[in-house]
C-alpha cells in the first residue's frame, strides 16, 4: 500500500501576521534568494492563486511560474505579489 502525501504548507500553521512577517524575512535573509521567492510562491497559495493574479494583473500561469522558485521573476513582478499580499520590504543596518 503505498504512502499517501500531501503538500506541506507552513503558513496553515501560522496564525497571526507577526509570525508569517518573521517567517518571511527569515527566508529573505537565507543565502539562496529562490527560499524568499518559494516562500512567496506558499503564501500566494495560501491567499489564493486567483485572487493574488486579479491584484496583481498577472494570469494563474504567470503568477504560478514567477514564485515557483524555478524561475528568476522580474523585481516588478515580486513587487506586485508582495503589495498584494500587504507584505512591505523595509531595510535596516545588519
């Protein structure tokens, strides 16, 4: 009998938006930028594909290819996912 699995996605496991703020800027912060845009990619999931695509102007398969983290999507096109989704980058002095 083999093994049934389904899709692990961390933000069903988080309930407040001080968690998932945190969680994304620990992403951002790793080495290889694809953790960030993958991240992004679970999130938009989690809001839906179809309401992320109508905020940002993009269809389903753009949306679906820019944070599948298997593409490097234009700064435009994060940028768009990322004020969809009431997510804003700030800097500080590391």
């Amino acid at each position: 009998m083999a093994l049934q699995t389904s899709d692990f996605n961390p933000f069903d496991y988080m309930e407040t938006q001080q968690e998932i703020n945190t969680f994304l800027e620990e992403c951002l912060a790793d080495d290889d930028p694809n953790t960030f845009i993958e991240a992004l990619g679970l999130l938009v999931k989690k809001h839906g594909v179809s309401d992320i695509a109508k905020a940002t102007g993009l269809n389903r398969e753009s949306l679906y290819k820019a944070v599948n983290g298997k593409t490097k999507p234009r700064w435009e096109t994060i940028f768009k996912v990322m004020r969809a989704l009431n997510f804003r980058l700030t800097t500080q002095v590391a």
